[in-house]
C-alpha cells in the first residue's frame, strides 16, 4: 500500500490548527465572560521556562503555514517571529494556517515537491 505525503501531513497539520483555532476560541468566550482583556495573556508563560503564549501560538502557525512550503520545495524558511501581537491576531494568525491547509490538494503537493 502506498502512502503520499499528503496523507502524513495534511491531516495531521489541519488536526492541530483546528485543535488550536478552537481552544483560543474558546479563550476568547472566557475572556468576555469574565471581563478579562485577552491581550494581557498573550506574554504570559505556561511554565516559568517555557516562552510566552504568543511564541507558542507563533511556532505553531509558522510550522504549519511554512511547513505547507517545507513540503513543497523541500526548505524549511519561516519568517522571523513578530513578538507580542493582540490576542485577536493570533486567532486570526491560526485561521490563516487552517485556511491554508485546506485548499492544499494532493496533487498540488505531489507536483510541486516532484518539480524540485
């Protein structure tokens, strides 16, 4: 049986900024209900070692927007990360990368990496 790259990475890419979108949907919800402005979150680390939110919210949209291009043209070239951004960007920054992985078919994947 074979199995193509799309099937190793598109799902589980799209799994993980769905899995992403939703959980900081959800923050927002709680955000409102409570009377908390979501932005002051945004620098807060999970763990005292850990970066702040708004790298981890980065990191995962930058591996799964430029991993799309990683898997097309073989180089893994993200661009530098921008630092503290409002809460809503990074919603906005995650529905970019589902977006992004949807639209991406199979054949496009099989002949871009095929032409490199």
């Amino acid at each position: 049986m074979r199995t193509s790259l799309y099937d190793l990475s598109v799902p589980t890419f799209l799994q993980t900024v769905r899995s992403v979108g939703g959980f900081l949907d959800r923050a927002a919800t709680h955000f409102s209900n409570t009377g908390v402005d979501p932005d002051n979150f945004v620098n807060t680390r999970l763990f005292h070692d850990m970066a702040p939110f708004h790298f981890q919210i980065e990191a995962a949209s930058h591996h799964s927007v430029w991993g799309v291009e990683a898997l097309k043209t073989g180089a893994f070239t993200p661009p530098a990360l921008v630092a503290p951004v409002p809460f809503t960007d990074l919603q906005a920054m995650i529905g970019k990368a589902e977006r992004r992985w949807r639209r991406l078919s199979p054949k496009r994947l099989t002949t871009a990496r095929a032409s490199t």
